[in-house]
C-alpha cells in the first residue's frame, strides 16, 4: 500500500509539472498555488481509498468485535454451570458457576479432558451413544452426573452443542449443566 501511495505521489506530481508546463507562463506564486490545488486534487481518492476507508471499516468492525464479545462475556457467566472444550475435547474454560459447583479452579481442569467429572454412574455405552449423537446431530442432552473435587456426584440435565466454523469444521463443544 505504501509503493501505491508513494507511486501515486510521483505520478501526480509529473501529471502536474506537465500541465503546468504546457499553460501558458504565469507568475511563479500562481503556479506553486495551481500546482499545488491540482497535486491534492489528484491525490486525495487515492488517500481515501487506500487509506482513509480500510481505516473506518477496520474501526467499524473492531467496535462490532467488541460489542459482540462483551455480549459473549456476559452470556458466558449465566446461572447455569458452562463448560468449553476444543475440538478434542480438552477443556479451555469454564464459568465461574462450573467452578463453583466443582470445587475446582481454572488452573486445575484447562487442557484435561471432561472424564474427569464422570462419578460411574453411566456406562461406556451412555457415553458412546452420545458421543455418536453429538457427531451425527451437532448436539445431546440427557441426565448425568457431574463429580465435583470432593467427591459429591451431582445429578444434571446436560446439553453438548458442537460449535462450527463457516467450512462447518467443529471447533468447540459448549456443555450446559442445568442443576434445576
């Protein structure tokens, strides 16, 4: 963008000592000011569109990118327990909810798998049906247990949503623990 500029100078700026030359002979205060009128005229589309545009339409979309993940903030932190994992299924975070239901910190749980939370009470099966369920359908809820750090198994109604990329790759699972 800069060569652009920078060409855009120098060739205006010939354009114009050509003009200037080829009109008849004026006082050299006309000329600098004609000169200088005819050079700002012929670069100012070229600044705006090189770049005072992409300038406003960067601002515009980073206070859209803002707004939106001042909104995701505060969705994150609803009454309901969240949990977030990758696309294998490592956790990268939780809400505070989460974590106060378990017991444990953020520290404790990022990069481990949700397993970690299994009390037992469901079978390999359980988890291989909705596994398959998540794969197939995008998402799963259904009753289950979470272990807490001390041991307690609390009885949930969960929602596994699988989260997309615009290529409709999976990214991320979002769980919801709603413990009524």
């Amino acid at each position: 963008m800069l060569i652009v500029l920078t060409a855009s100078v120098f060739i205006s700026e010939i354009l114009v000592m050509i003009f200037l030359d080829v009109l008849f002979s004026m006082p050299k205060i006309f000329n600098t000011l004609l000169g200088a009128t005819l050079q700002s005229t012929l670069l100012f589309p070229a600044f705006y569109f090189l770049v005072f545009h992409p300038l406003l339409q960067n601002i515009a979309e980073r206070k859209k990118a803002e707004d939106e993940l001042r909104i995701s903030a505060a969705a994150f932190e609803i009454k309901d327990p969240i949990l977030i994992t990758d696309a294998h299924a490592n956790i990268i975070k939780a809400n505070n909810k989460f974590l106060s239901i378990t017991g444990y910190n953020l520290d404790e749980i990022v990069g481990k798998n949700p397993r970690i939370f299994q009390t037992g009470h469901n079978t390999k099966k359980f988890y291989e049906a909705m596994w398959q369920e998540i794969l197939a359908k995008g998402s799963w809820s259904g009753s289950t247990r979470i272990m807490s750090k001390n041991g307690n198994g609390n009885l949930c109604w969960l929602t596994i949503t699988s989260v997309k990329n615009e290529h409709q790759e999976v990214t991320h699972y979002v769980g919801i623990y709603n413990n009524g």
